[in-house]
C-alpha cells in the first residue's frame, strides 16, 4: 500500500502501477504530470552511491578491510564510509533475535577491556580497579557443533544469571546437551532445558571441552584487533556482523577456496538484500545519535 500522492507535483490520487524496471522494482506513473518513476523507502533512497558501490564497501567489510583502505580504494571520503558502514551495521541489528541454536551447545564468555576515559571506573586515589572489574565488558557466546552462533554483550563484569535467562533463552531450540566450562551463573538458565549438562574443563573421557568456543573467541578478538580504534558504543554493531558472517559461512560447505569466494559473494548479495529491504530512513542524524550499548557502560 503506498500514500496516493505523486511525489514529483503533490496531485492526490493520480499515481498508477507502470511497469517495473530492469531491477524488478515497481515504477508509478503520475497522470496529472505524466511522468514515471520508482518509489524509493530504503535507507539508501538519498544516497549517491550506486548499488555496485554499496556492494563494494560490503565486500571490504566482510574481509576486513580498513576504512582508510575503503575510502582510498572507492575514492570517498571517511565520514561517507563510516555512514555507509553504519547502514549496514543497522541492517544486521535484529539479525541474532531469530536464531536458534539446536543439538549439542558450547557457552562461554569473554571480556573487553574498557579503555575509553568517560566510561571507566577507578578508585578514589585515581588508579584503576585490578582484576576482574566492572572495567570489562562481558560478552557471552553461544555456538552449537555446526558452528552456528549468538554472542551478545550482556553487562560489565561477570555475566548475571538474569542476563543469560533474558538475552539468550528465545535462542535455544531442542538442546540435547549443554557444555559449559563450570561458571555457576550459567546454571539457573541451563537448568531451564531438558538437556545434559557437562562442564568441559572437568571431563576425563576427553569427549567434550570448550576448545570450539575458544577459538570462536580468539577469532573474535582477531578480527577486533583489525579494526582497532573502533567506539565501544558501537562493539554490539561490530558483533553482530561478525555472527551474521560466521553463521553464513558455517551454514555453506566450505571445501575449497573457490568455494569460500563462491559463498563470499552470495553473502555479500544477502546483506545487500537486507540493506535495501530496511524501510527506515537513517539519516547522518541518527547515526551521529546512536547510543549504542552505552546503557551499559554507564552502569555505575
């Protein structure tokens, strides 16, 4: 259903369906002022770019390309790469809300460091708080043995047994074991699945263990470390295009390097699919005005 008012000359009910264009998008003739042209509700509708150009800077974005390198490379200057980077972050931002992890579950949970002044926490003398402190950020991961994962930040400091409950049970589906490395507030909400529970770090059969979900987070911490310098009100954006980009790759057999690059594509098209269905308009305003996970770093 579209508003009957022709967006070239404000005539009421002058609009008609005339055809569609070579991308398939429907086209509207006003009869009042004879023209034609495509309704345009996606973010990108006052955008210069071209579609192959947002395919581009998606492509950087899945090999990890700096934004220095994109900008150079696409001849644009930072703060469009930035915005365009930001669209598709916004496109991802309910992704990780409708996945489900079945079968046999890995959960465990890993800490970034606070380091931007205004947000961290130090005592009265002005030195910092040692060990674990609320001068981390938790994040907890979910993967199953096909690789298919969520991982979200829940607090700062240790993970809470409520946080696991609220954030992660729409997650789980059919669970016949759950391994976890022994963290006892992850029980309450284990306990909440009719599965087998199995602390990894204390099996001697040698069966099971945590060493899948390590090395999901050393991979995660790799690919932070490439894009070093990022906000930390943004780290929830930059988690989820990193699950988005995991998942798509586990989902696929990979067997061979034409194959990864085969998939790679066909995931750059996914996002961009996405991308262009978004029906909100997001301005230079609003991305300026995200506030992120700041809820959370200004927990005091």
């Amino acid at each position: 259903m579209i508003d009957n008012t022709c967006n070239l000359c404000g005539s009421i009910h002058t609009l008609v369906k005339n055809g569609k264009d070579q991308n398939k998008n429907q086209r509207y003739k006003c009869k009042a002022f004879l023209k034609t042209y495509i309704i345009n509700n996606t973010p990108t509708k006052h955008l210069k770019l071209s579609d192959y150009q947002i395919k581009k800077i998606i492509a950087f974005m899945i090999d990890d390309v700096t934004l220095e390198v994109i900008a150079r490379n696409l001849n644009l200057n930072m703060r469009t790469v930035l915005y365009y980077r930001y669209i598709v972050f916004r496109s991802l931002e309910k992704y990780q809300d409708n996945i489900k992890l079945d079968g046999v579950i890995l959960i465990d949970e890993t800490f970034i460091s606070i380091r931007e002044k205004q947000y961290m926490h130090t005592r009265p003398d002005g030195k910092g708080i040692r060990g674990l402190s609320f001068n981390q950020l938790c994040i907890v991961t979910m993967v199953n043995i096909y690789g298919v994962s969520v991982a979200k930040i829940t607090s700062r400091a240790m993970a809470l047994p409520n946080h696991y409950i609220e954030m992660f049970t729409h997650n789980i589906y059919d669970v016949k074991k759950i391994i976890h490395d022994g963290n006892t507030k992850t029980y309450q909400f284990m306990n909440q699945f009719s599965a087998e529970i199995i602390n990894g770090r204390k099996d001697e059969s040698g069966d099971y263990s945590t060493l899948m979900v390590d090395n999901y987070h050393s991979i995660f911490k790799r690919f932070l470390y490439k894009h070093s310098g990022y906000k930390l009100k943004n780290l929830q954006h930059y988690i989820n295009f990193f699950v988005y980009r995991q998942n798509y790759m586990a989902y696929h057999n990979i067997k061979n390097m034409a194959t990864k690059i085969a998939v790679k594509n066909k995931m750059i098209n996914s996002i961009f699919k996405r991308v262009k269905k978004s029906e909100k308009t997001i301005t230079i305003q609003s991305f300026m005005n995200d506030r992120g996970i700041k809820d959370i770093l200004e927990n005091r």
